[in-house]
C-alpha cells in the first residue's frame, strides 16, 4: 500500500492517491464470521469486483468488563484489517462506540448501565469517561493501519447514524476530537438515512446516507453537500429476521437495476452487508417500536453477482445425534460447558459430573440435553432441531446461539473449526419440548419468506 495522499473529497468525484476513486465496499464484521474463514470471505468480497471493506467495531467485544481489553483470536481487529490490506482491499473503519448493527445494545457494553445516571450517547460525564478509556486503547491499534502509515484504512467513520437520536448537539463533535486527538487522520465520514441527515452532521466531516431504494435520498444528500462526492454508506443488500415473523428476501433484479443506476451516476457505494455472518452466543439485538422484538443468531449471508460472478460456497456436514437428558434433582442443575473465558457462568459448573438419562424417558422441563457427534473430517454445517420448540444450543462448549420453533430460522450454523476429528459433544438447553435427535444439514432452513419492500418499517428507513 503507498503513502500518497490519502481519501479526498474536494470536488464532486473522490480521488485517492490523487486520481479519481469510486468507493465499492462491502461490509463483513470480524466478529460474526469464524477467524479462519476470514480470508475466504474477504476474497469472495474481492471477486465479485469490490475494493473497499468495512466493519464495524464491538465496543462490548472488545472491553466485557470495565478496564479489560480483549483484542486477541477472534478479536483480533488488527489482524483482520492487516489481512484485507494483504489481500489488495481498502478499509472504511467504523469504531462507533455506538454501532448499532442489529447487536446487543447496539455494540456499547451493558456494564454503563451500573451508572443508574447513565445518559448513553451524550456527553454525560460517566459516558465520555467509559469512551475516553475505551479510546485510549483502540485507536493506537489502528493508527499504525492508516493509509499515511502504508495501511489500508483510508477513511474513519464518527459514530453511527446519530442523526436518528441526535440527545445532544455536543456529541459528534465530542467523538470527532476524540479520534483526531489520539491520531486518526484519515478521511472522516458520518452515515445515516434519510431524516437522519438533517441532525448528524458535524463540522469538517463527510455526510453519506443509507439507503434501500431510491426516493430521493441521494438528491437530499446532493443539495446538503453541494460539489461533494455522494456516497452510499449503507445499500442495504437485504433486512434482518426477528423471531416469530417471516424471513425477509429482496429480488435480486430490483437490487441490480438500483445499484447500476448509482453507478452509472458515479455514486459511490457499500453493501450492507456482503455477507452478514452470525450473531453467535447472546449477541443479537432487539427492535422495540412498542412491541419487543428480538433478532435471530442469523444476520444473513448475501450472494453477490458484480462485475464478475461470486458465490459462496459451503461445505458441508450431513447426520443426525441421539441425545440423552441430564437427570434433574430439585434445585438448579449446575453444569460445566468450556467457554474459553469469554463466558464464565457458574451455571456451567457441575456438568459432566451429573447423573444423564435416556432421553425416551419423559423430560421435565426446561432440561439439558446431551448427544455425541462424531466426525471424521470437520467442515461447515447447519444444526436443525425439528419438533424442538425453544431454547439455547451448544457445540464443544461454543454457543451457537438460540433455536425456537416459531421461525423464521429453523437451523443454526455451525462453522467447521468449531468442529474436532472424533468426539463432538452437543448439549441443547431446551425450555419446553424435545425430541429424540438433532440434525445436521448442508442448508439453512427458513420458514415463510416476505418482500422487504412490503414491510412498512423498512420502508420508512
């Protein structure tokens, strides 16, 4: 990577380098894709004719606890972007703090909420001490990534659609000089939609908009910047699934005739997402617009046809596993499931050593579930649990995420490095009804399926 002069936007076209540049991005978060699928990923991003990643960046990953700091394995940002610059891509970097991304608070850990004075978002005191704090130990790891360093990040992004909460005027400007001041000096950008846009704008800094279809966003955008390059921050690719409602499909012919007129119109654009990966664990987030709704552990894959064809291809595992039940005695059932340190519940304790049935004879719920699947060569698959109804699966101690028969997923992915030659152990916490076997299957499984576009909350974004 050079280190010409970086990401400008001093006429109506980017330039990077100081020649004409369209931005053609994708999104894929580190942490929703397996670390040793990353470089197949982003090559695949690669092939299908793009030149831009970005990600997103999990505060409550990254600091679970106050003043612990977790940048390693899977968490490995650094790596990560090394690798993209490695594999010829740029990097738009979005360190939040808040990041929305349809995950667990929105990407800010839940240890602020201690502060019962807690104003998130602001620049309450106790809020801009966590992001100082938090600060001080990210952006050193990214600076040296910069594109004036020979790195792959040529631009930053100040928060994430602030202009859809916009609590105090103060605040971008607070994260802005919180980047600047601990040595990002790369292009800097905002994102949000439509109505957001009248709010999230801070000085110096870049408006893009988000966007599924155009109604005149990008015209909006055009008279708020005039003589600015336009920039789709966020083409949503598809939407994401809550439980209980239908599984959300957008037609690959209206996608393709919106992206090729923002193309032909020299608009620069960014996928999101290329491919949308899982919320693993506890992770997904909820939507509440007076009714909770929470999101499945699937945050969706998209097989993108640009410029040249792409697929992606999964290998898979095929089977089934007979389970057995654990034996419960009154009171708790503890148990003792490897969380490699990132869960550390006491919950998970006791469990080998405790008494396990057959699971034909009747359950009494809710109960654990434990089966052995061996393998002799691991590899991708999907967990399908038919006659099942809701609960919690877990693979040699990773948790995959939750099941639940109301849909709209009906198998949970399971990558193959997860996975060991041999002995598999598989433990289902089910809270209401079992069968006898689980599932293993070379396709994910959906119930009913829904336009997007007759969805009236997406269509207000």
């Amino acid at each position: 990577m050079s280190k010409r002069e970086g990401l400008r936007a001093d006429s109506t076209h980017f330039t990077l380098g100081g020649a004409p540049f369209l931005i053609l991005g994708g999104s894929i978060h580190y942490f929703r894709v397996h670390r040793a699928h990353w470089r197949d990923r982003l090559l695949k991003l690669k092939a299908c004719g793009l030149n831009t990643l970005t990600t997103y960046v999990p505060w409550n990953l990254h600091e679970p606890e106050r003043g612990v700091y977790l940048f390693q394995e899977q968490l490995d940002m650094e790596e990560y972007i090394r690798l993209a610059g490695e594999l010829g891509l740029w990097v738009i970097l979005r360190p939040g703090p808040y990041i929305c991304a349809e995950w667990d608070l929105g990407g800010l850990p839940s240890w602020l909420l201690q502060d019962k004075k807690m104003k998130l978002r602001t620049t309450y005191s106790g809020f801009t001490s966590a992001v100082n704090s938090y600060f001080d130990n990210l952006i050193p790891r990214i600076t040296p990534l910069q594109f004036k360093n020979g790195g792959p990040v040529i631009a930053v992004q100040v928060e994430n659609e602030y202009g859809s909460y916009a609590k105090d005027e103060k605040y971008l400007s607070f994260i802005k000089e919180a980047l600047l001041s601990r040595g990002i000096s790369e292009f800097l950008m905002t994102s949000d939609n439509h109505e957001g846009l009248k709010c999230g704008s801070v000085d110096g800094v870049l408006q893009t908009v988000n966007l599924q279809r155009l109604s005149g966003d990008v015209q909006h955008l055009a008279e708020m910047q005039p003589k600015k390059p336009l920039m789709v921050m966020e083409y949503w690719s598809g939407w994401f699934d809550v439980w209980g409602e239908p599984h959300h499909v957008f037609s690959a012919q209206e996608m393709i005739s919106i992206v090729r007129e923002l193309l032909d119109r020299g608009i620069s654009i960014n996928f999101y997402m290329f491919h949308g990966g899982t919320n693993f664990g506890f992770m997904n987030g909820a939507v509440d617009l007076g009714s909770y709704k929470p999101e499945t552990s699937s945050y969706g894959s998209v097989v993108l046809i640009f410029m040249t064809t792409g697929t992606i291809i999964m290998y898979i595992l095929k089977g089934y596993v007979t389970l057995v039940r654990l034996c419960k005695d009154a009171g708790l059932i503890y148990t003792d499931i490897n969380y490699r340190s990132k869960l550390n519940l006491s919950i998970f304790i006791r469990l080998q050593s405790l008494k396990w049935m057959p699971v034909g004879q009747k359950p009494t719920y809710p109960a654990f579930f434990r089966g052995t699947l061996v393998v002799d060569q691991p590899t991708d698959t999907f967990v399908k649990l038919p006659n099942w109804s809701k609960g919690v699966v877990f693979v040699n101690g990773q948790n995959l995420g939750r099941h639940w028969s109301v849909g709209p997923q009906k198998a949970l992915y399971l990558p193959g490095p997860w996975l060991k030659s041999g002995d598999n152990e598989i433990v289902v916490f089910e809270e209401l009804k079992a069968a006898e076997t689980i599932h293993f299957a070379e396709n994910p499984e959906y119930s009913k399926t829904v336009e997007v576009s007759t969805q009236l909350f997406c269509t207000l974004l």
